[in-house]
C-alpha cells in the first residue's frame, strides 16, 4: 500500500506575493516531490484557495501522474527541482 504524507511549504516573494508548494513524502521510502506550486497575492480570495485544492486532488488520484512525478531524497532538492523545470522564483 501506498501511503502519502502532504506537507506545504512557503516561499515568500515580496510584500504582496507568497509561493506554496504542495509536496508529497512517500511514507514507504521517505522520497519528496512537489505536486504542485501555487501563486497566493494579498488579495487572493477563497475561491482561488478552493480551486488549488481542487487541482491537487485531481492530480493526485491520477496515478499515472504519481508515476511520472521524480522523486528525491531530500526535500529542499525536489522543491530547487521543481523551481530549475517549471520556472519558479530564484533564489
């Protein structure tokens, strides 16, 4: 069986923008991934806070996506990984 461990992680931009990775621990194995990263203003409202949740979900159920997903023993290398494929903020 394979059991997941959902843990958010934030990233604060400037005043007004804040980046939170959702990441996946494989209890099993303890390897990370980021699932996903999502973009919150101060002016986000619940709706947006709503549909990531959404979004995470359906890509979770997907296994096919959890297959494709890399994994890493480390999770500050799978968050800089995520950052390097998906062009999120440098450091």
């Amino acid at each position: 069986m394979d059991l997941f461990k959902e843990t958010f992680v934030w990233r604060r931009v400037d005043a007004t923008l804040a980046i939170r990775y959702s990441c996946l621990q494989r209890l099993g194995t303890s390897d990370y991934c980021v699932q996903s990263a999502d973009d919150f203003h101060v002016n986000s409202v619940a709706p947006q806070h709503n549909y990531f949740q959404k979004q995470f979900l359906e890509l979770f159920i997907d296994a096919n996506r959890l297959e494709m997903i890399e994994w890493f023993e480390e999770l500050e290398t799978a968050i800089r990984q995520f950052d390097t494929d998906f062009g999120e903020v440098e450091d």
